[in-house]
C-alpha cells in the first residue's frame, strides 16, 4: 500500500488517537505505548515484523498488510522491530474503552455484548488458522483516505469516527465469514476470500484453483451463481476500483498504479482502465 508521506500523530481526541509510523533506522526498532483500557488497531504496512507485547509476554511476527485488534486492560507497551535493517512502517489506532463499549452498546442486545466480549478476549487478533488476518481491499482504501484526510475541527473528527466505524465493521465482517466457511466450507466464499487479499497481485483466475486445491470448472460455474460475475471480472473490477481511488494521487506514476494493481504489463492496465472507464488512466488524472 502506498500513500502521502506523512508520520506521527495523525488525530487524537479524548476516545480516538492515530499513529502513522514510518521508521529506518539501524536498530530497526520502534517504542510503541498503549492507552489506558483501550483497543489498538495496529495495520502493519511492511514486512517481516515483529511484536513483543509486554502485558502478556507474547512474542507475535506479522508479513506485510495484516492486522491485529488488540484489546488492553491498562496501560502497556510493545516492541516492534523488523529483519535486514527493513522499514518499519505501521497505522496504529487507539480506541477508548469507554468510546468503543457506548458506540457498541452490549446491553442492549445478546449479539452486540458477544462481539464485545470476543474484542475483550482478543479474538479478532487471530483469524485464520492462527495466524493474523489480512487487510481487506476495503481496509487499504479507508486507510489511504485517513492518512491522506486533510481537513482539520470537527469536519475531521466526524471523518475519522466514521472510518474508524467502517474498518470495525469490515473486521467483524471478515471474523463472521471466516465462521461460516468453517462451519460450511464454501469454495465461492474462500475464492472470494483469496480474491480479497490478493488481488493486487499478479494472480490470474485459472490459477487460483490449483493454488487452493479447487476443481477450476466448477470454481468458476459455483462462483458466478453466487456472485452473479466471473472470477476474472471480479479481480478486475476490484483492480478497478483501487486504480481509480489511486489515479488521484499525483505522486503515483501511473506504470507504479499499475503494479500496484496487480499488472505485470502497463498496457494492459491501461486498455483494462479505458474498458471500464471509458477514458485512458492519463486523461482522467488531467481532468
């Protein structure tokens, strides 16, 4: 994910405080502190971190665009640190006990105090098969839209409420499907799931099913009755999506756009871009 260079302390209020971390120094290490009572939403936006958290002597490692939802019952500190002298660079999001228990309200209904105990036992740290979970398409835009945010009072604190609401919802979203396919595994669902993560790679639809162990013909019959769209169409319109949002960064050329959607090639991203917008990549940044 790449975005406006910017670092330190993005927002605070009295409930909400972002952290925007990018660090190469020689020790390769970063002091982290945690609020009173609070929930930390840590987006690791490198690679090959590591995470010593102090209040329960756990030592966790995390590959670059995963997360954690950590919930802490006082005020502590981590450790961070990376391997080979790589960048450190990281979102952190502090949230107030107090500010997430009233935004969620779990006495008002048996599910909203489920979800809170899950935050509260720090379930939403592991996700898939004991690891952390991956960041959404969705999260890497939310995210790119509060670092880049620059309007200040209360147009900003309106802003960053409402973001931080949507990543808490696309998290609980995320914990949910992941019970589903559980209890029922669904090839559309992990195919879409797999999508999800990965689309900004170089990943073609025919590969998918050998790469997950799924009979492709029946991949891409299962997925369009469910979806009502094609694998293929599915990558592309979320490359899509995330090259337009990305067109508007004017330090981006557009050969890096492309890469980072996911192209081997900018001519294909570029005819790919003109297809579904009518307009060249070019064009629609001059506009």
């Amino acid at each position: 994910m790449k975005h406006q260079s910017k670092k330190g302390i993005l927002f605070r209020s009295e409930d909400i405080r972002i952290l925007m971390q990018e660090e190469s120094c020689p020790e390769n290490r970063s002091h982290m502190i945690e609020g009173n009572s609070g929930f930390n939403l840590l987006f690791f936006l490198s690679s090959n971190i590591h995470l010593n958290a102090h209040d329960c002597g756990t030592q966790l490692s995390f590959k670059k665009n995963q997360y954690i939802l950590h919930y802490s019952p006082e005020e502590n500190n981590a450790d961070l640190r990376t391997e080979n002298k790589e960048s450190l660079e990281y979102l952190h999001i502090q949230l107030d006990y107090q500010y997430i228990f009233n935004l969620i309200n779990p006495e008002s209904h048996k599910e909203n105090a489920g979800i809170l105990e899950s935050m509260i036992k720090n379930n939403y740290i592991f996700l898939h098969k004991g690891t952390p979970p991956d960041m959404t398409v969705e999260m890497h835009m939310i995210l790119r839209e509060i670092i880049g945010y620059s309007k200040k009072g209360v147009m900003q604190k309106l802003f960053i409420e409402a973001k931080v609401i949507q990543l808490l919802m696309l998290i609980f979203e995320q914990f949910d499907q992941k019970n589903i396919i559980e209890e029922a595994p669904q090839a559309p669902a992990v195919i879409k799931k797999f999508i999800d993560e990965n689309y900004h790679k170089n990943i073609r639809a025919e590969e998918i099913g050998k790469l997950m162990g799924f009979n492709q013909n029946k991949i891409r019959k299962d997925f369009k009755a469910c979806y009502h769209m094609t694998v293929t169409d599915y990558i592309s319109e979320l490359r899509m999506l995330k090259a337009k949002k990305l067109i508007t960064d004017k330090k981006m050329m557009i050969k890096e756009i492309a890469i980072e959607c996911g192209y081997e090639y900018v001519q294909n991203f570029t005819r790919a871009f003109k297809k579904k917008y009518g307009v060249s990549p070019e064009k629609l940044r001059t506009e």
